[in-house]
C-alpha cells in the first residue's frame, strides 16, 4: 500500500481464464485492471488510475505483447510503467528477449503464486523507490533553483548597494545607474553577432556585464568631497585627483576578488569596466592610456553607455544635452574616443538609448526625445 492507496495492476492476457486467475490472486493486496487485447491494454495504461505494474502476455492475437511494450515506451504517459512479462515460452532465448527490449521482469507460464506474487512485491517496491528518488530529484532540483534565484537577488542587491555609496556622494548621477545598465546591454545584444564580439558576448557574458555595470564609478567613494561636490568645473590638479577614481575602483573590487573564497565572474568584468571605461579608441584616455582592442570590451561598450548619459544629464556647470545633441557628439568622437563598432551599434540601437533614458528619468525635466536629423 502506498500512501493508503492500493497499487494498481494491468493483467494483459488474451485468456479470460488466466484473467481470473491472476485477478483472484492479485486482489487481496492490489487493486487489479484487466485487459483482453493489446489494444485494451494501451488504453487502460494511458487512463487513471495508472497502474503501478504491468503483468504483460506476450502470445496474443493481433497486437503481441513486444508490441505493446513499445508503444507503451513511446508513450510519454506510460513510459515508465514497469512491464513483466508473462508467458508460455520458458526458453533461455525467449527470456533474454523480454529483458533485453526493457521488462523488468520475465515469468514463466504455469504460474506459480508464491513466486509471482513475491515479484509483482519486488517490482513494486523497486517502483516506489525509483518515484520517491525522482520526487526528491525534482524537489532538490526546485530548491537549488530556488536558492540560486534568492543568491542572485542578494547578490545584485549588494552589487546596487555598492555602487549608491558612490551615487550618494553625487547627488548629480540619480537614475545614472539604472540607465546606464540598460545601455550596456543594449550595446551587448547589438554586437552579438559581429565577427568582433561574438565569442566574447555570449549569453552569460551579457547578463555579467549588465549586472557590473553599475560599479564602474564605484572608485568616488575615494575622492575628497571638495573635489567630487565641487559646484563648477574643476582645476587641473583637482581633475588629475578625480582621474584616480577609475583605479581606486578596480583596486577596490580586486580586493574584493581576493577576499571571496572562490573566483566571482562578473567582478573580473566589474574591475575592467571600472579601471578601464574611460580609456578611448585613440589612447588619450586615463589611467593607462590604452588605445584599440587593447581596451577591453566591457570598457568599451561602458565608456560610450557613461559619456551618452553624462551629455544628457544636467549638471551644476551645464545643462542637459538634447537626445539629437548627444547622439552628434558621440558620432563624432566614433574612431577616436569610442571604438567605431560600438559606435555603430549605438547608431542601431539610439531609439532605444532613448527610450531606456526616459523610462529612468530623474526627476528634473529630461531632454526631448528627438531623433538625429
């Protein structure tokens, strides 16, 4: 008895006597089904209750019992129904037929009870314990999705934690975060396909960089607030100070990789993203002056998604560019600030930079949204 509910058995055999005498001797302990044909047999296993069992003749007219077994196989109702068969043929080479197609299990006609009945027990302990085994697979298998889903959760939430300690000391970057995020990827998915970026960009790699985003300017946290807070443009040697935040955050996060018990993906691409997004295409950026594929990709695709957001946005020694506006500087600066396949990717993708902008707008008016003559 499994949970309070009797097993259930499919006698198939084309003798309505062996019929009853199986079911007389079957009933007691399990609740019994029975079939005259091949045909009837596959329409009772498909149809509840589904037997637990299957004590199968392989000598019938019309549809034989192989038969039977392999269209019970090929159907996905009741492929893992285990089958004995049951037959008149006792030789070495029938038997070895029976199980070498699957049956769990061969009896030879006449029928001894003791032994029929002590297999059919077997069989379906075997059968109970195969289903408690996928019940617990299936359940292990929703909890470590589960599980991952939340590690995932805490894990982007301390990402965003993280890089706020930088958007709170500027007050000026909002929803820079957010937006920025989503012109990575935006980025990302357009360059999939080119011969450039495809093996980089893959799947994985798209979510990675999406999620490390938003600490590429992690590294303010480390500039004084004379310097980050100051109401105006900045003097020379204030802005050689505000240079060194883009190492302050790869530092930042490589002591952070140090720290982590085991390797952690995407904080090799945050610390790229962070050290490198404002290298340009033509090595006149900082802190290395890297110039071309030199530069790492994430850089890249960050460096355009940082300068399209800081043209658009206002600050305290400007006004917020227009969509048209920035989307001109930024095909200006394609082959000397910025890769020029990423630019072109951007040129694609402008409509959806912008829509991307408004939906994360800061509270102040947002620059219209017009498209490049």
């Amino acid at each position: 008895m499994i949970d309070g509910v009797l097993p259930t058995i499919l006698i198939v055999d084309d003798s309505p006597e062996n019929l009853t005498v199986l079911s007389e001797l079957l009933q007691p302990d399990y609740r019994v089904r029975a079939a005259t044909s091949g045909e009837k047999a596959l329409r009772i296993a498909a149809t509840e209750p589904w037997p637990d069992l299957i004590l199968l003749d392989v000598m019938m007219p019309g549809m034989d019992g192989y038969e039977v077994f392999t269209r019970l196989r090929a159907d996905p109702v009741t492929c893992e129904i285990p089958v004995i068969f049951v037959t008149a043929m006792d030789s070495a080479e029938a038997e070895l037929r029976g199980l070498d197609v699957g049956a769990v299990d061969y009896i030879a006609k006449p029928i001894i009870p003791a032994i029929l009945l002590a297999r059919v027990h077997t069989q379906l302990e075997l059968k109970q314990a195969r289903d408690w085994l996928k019940d617990q697979n299936a359940w292990l298998e929703t909890e470590l999705a589960r599980r991952m889903s939340e590690n995932l959760v805490v894990q982007d939430v301390s990402i965003h934690a993280l890089a706020h300690l930088a958007e709170i000391r500027d007050p000026e970057t909002g929803n820079h975060l957010r937006r920025t995020q989503g012109y990575v990827r935006s980025l990302a998915n357009q360059l999939r396909e080119h011969p450039r970026f495809a093996s980089f960009l893959t799947d994985h790699t798209v979510d990675q960089l999406s999620k490390s985003a938003p600490l590429h300017d992690i590294g303010k946290v480390g500039i004084p607030d004379s310097i980050l807070l100051k109401p105006g443009r900045l003097m020379p040697e204030e802005w050689e100070i505000m240079k060194t935040h883009a190492k302050l955050g790869s530092d930042a996060i490589e002591q952070a990789e140090r720290d982590a018990d085991r390797p952690v993906e995407f904080l090799v691409l945050a610390k790229d993203i962070a050290h490198y997004h404002h290298e340009k295409w033509d090595g006149s950026g900082y802190p290395d002056g890297l110039a071309g594929d030199a530069i790492p990709i994430a850089a890249r695709l960050m460096a355009l998604a940082d300068v399209f957001d800081a043209l658009i946005s206002p600050r305290v020694y400007k006004p917020p560019m227009t969509f048209t506006e920035a989307f001109d500087i930024i095909v200006a600066g394609r082959g000397s600030h910025f890769d020029p396949d990423v630019v072109d990717a951007f040129l694609s993708r402008f409509d959806e930079f912008c829509e991307i902008a408004v939906r994360y707008r800061e509270n102040e008016p947002h620059p219209p949204q017009s498209s490049p003559g």
